[in-house]
C-alpha cells in the first residue's frame, strides 16, 4: 500500500498550508491598500495575477510619469510586487514591509486559513474561481505531468471529490469565500472567458483603477501569457511546477474529452450537498460564450 503520488502531493501541501498560515497569523499585518488574489488551485490564478498586475502598471502609468514598463514581457510569476503568501512557511524572514504599495499577495489558502482582519482591514479581496469539472481535468492533468505518470483519471476524481488536492476540499473553498462576498470580488473563469473586457472593468473597478480595458485583455491572453513562459524557457514556480505548466488548453469544457456522464453527475450531487441553501450553485459557471 502506501500513499499514492495524489495524497503525497495533498499531505505536502496541506502540511505547508498550517505552517504558512501561522506564519501569516504572525507576520503579516494587512494594509488598506493591499491586494489579494485568492483562488483554489487550476481555476484561473496565473490569468488574475497577470491581469492584476497589467491594471496596475496601466493605471500608474495613467497617474504618473514613471514610463517604459515592459509590458511585453509580462511574467505573471515574476512581477514586483506579486509574492506567494504561501512561501512564508518557507522565508518567514522576508521583509514584506519594504514592498511599495499596493502589495499584491496571492493565496491558495481557504479564507478560513487567513488572519480574521484580511476581512476586517479594507484590503481588497479578489477571489477567482471555475466550474468543478475544469478546475479537476485541469488538476489532473498537472499531476501527470509533474509526476510524469499517467494517473487514471478514476482515481484522481474520487480523492478530489474526497476533498483530497493541494488546497483541501474545493467545495468548502468555494464556498468561505462566497459566504463573504460582500466583501470579497468574485470572480469565475468562465466570465472572464466569456466577456473578458467587461469582467476587467469591474476588477479595474473594485481596485480604483483607470485603464483601458482592451489593451489588457489582449496583454494577458492565454497566447500572449504561454508564449512570453516559453521564452522564458525553463522557469519553475516555488511549488517547483515549471512556468509553462500554468499553459494548457485554457477553454471551458474541456471536461466534456475526459469526464464520463456519471462523474459529472456526482460533481453536480456534490455541489447540491454541500452548497444547499448558500445561494451558490453550478449555474454560476454557465455563461453564454461557454456553451
Ligand atoms: P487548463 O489546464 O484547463 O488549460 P492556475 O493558473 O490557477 O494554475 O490555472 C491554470 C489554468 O488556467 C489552465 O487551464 C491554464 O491553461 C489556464 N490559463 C492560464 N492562463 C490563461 C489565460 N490567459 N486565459 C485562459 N486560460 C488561462
């Protein structure tokens, strides 16, 4: 017996997620001004940091003279002042207090894993996050790459629908931060997908931003964002995914090549189960262009 590649990755990374959320607890004070994506793991995080990132540098370049940012080279995992919250567990020396504001912090952890004043500071919170089925294909694909194994798809959706992947159960994940929505931006992949300009808008928006909506969208598209990874060559995130792993197919459905009707339907049972009576539900990821 012994664990499986799956629970070894799950165990690892929840190990990492107690450390880094008491290294928060201890070491991090949220400012007003600061920014924090949050999204469970394969729902569109690398797309929010780039697009983040984009709205800011746009909207000080609007503000101010400071020119010549080199928006074609845009690295979402690269770019000042992005910082995984996570790698705290790991550095808990790094001096955040030296990063100019707006801080743009980015977190896989459960709203429930984070300091209570991140709710009560007036940070902005934006949580991203994607149709169970997509979210799990494309899971599941990252693991067969990492682990350069092919791991039956069967397998892998029962220890995810167990709640069994690197940042627990996606249900609940979904569901904390919904339940704070009125403080929180929410965000699914699949509105980006469907009408990326208006969904910028409102992101530029919640942030106070002034941008040109269109130009950003182009910068971060799913061509744009892979091809500047392959030419960065062989980058490899602190999770120790290389860059271009973040690439894949990036469309809606993609299920529909892997999933079999009956796995779908225990996603939808699930979904029923366990967000009941919250308001939440599948529809929130139907969007016209997905269809
Ligand atoms: P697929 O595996 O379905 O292609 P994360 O950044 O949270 O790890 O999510 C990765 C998923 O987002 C992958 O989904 C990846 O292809 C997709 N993605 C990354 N950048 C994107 C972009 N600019 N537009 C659309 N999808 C993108």
């Amino acid at each position: 017996g012994g664990y499986s590649d799956i629970q070894r990755e799950v165990l690892s990374a929840l190990q990492d997620f107690i450390i880094a959320s008491e290294a928060i607890r201890a070491h991090y004070t949220p400012l007003p001004s600061d920014i924090i994506l949050a999204s469970f793991p394969k729902t569109g995080t690398t797309w929010l940091k780039a697009l983040t990132s984009s709205i800011l540098r746009h909207s000080s370049t609007l503000t101010s003279s400071s020119s010549s940012n080199d928006l074609d080279n845009l690295n979402p995992h690269e770019v000042v002042p992005f910082l995984e919250i996570e790698m705290f567990g790991e550095n808990p020396l790094k001096d955040i207090t030296e990063i100019s504001s707006p801080r743009v912090f980015s977190t896989h952890l459960p709203l429930s894993f984070l300091p209570e004043t991140v709710k009560t500071s007036g940070c902005r919170v934006i949580y991203i996050t994607r149709h169970p089925a997509d979210t799990f294909v494309s899971l599941w694909h990252l693991y067969n790459n990492k682990f350069g194994t092919e791991i039956s798809i069967r397998q892998a959706f029962d220890e995810f629908c167990k709640g069994l992947a690197p940042a627990g159960p996606y249900f609940e994940h979904v569901l904390e931060f919904w339940e704070a929505r009125d403080r929180v931006m929410f965000v699914t992949y699949e509105d980006l997908k469907a009408n990326p300009e208006e969904t910028v808008r409102r992101i530029a928006e919640f942030l106070g931003c002034k941008i040109i909506v269109e130009k950003i969208v182009k910068e971060c598209s799913f061509e744009k964002l892979r091809n500047t990874s392959k030419e960065r060559g062989e980058g490899v995130h602190w999770s120790g995914t290389k860059y271009d792993m973040f690439f894949r197919k990036g469309v809606v459905g993609d299920w529909k090549n892997h999933l079999t009707q009956e796995m779908m339907k225990e996603l939808e049972d699930l979904a029923d189960l366990k967000w009941r009576g919250s308001g939440l539900d599948l529809n929130i990821f139907n969007k016209s262009a997905s269809q």
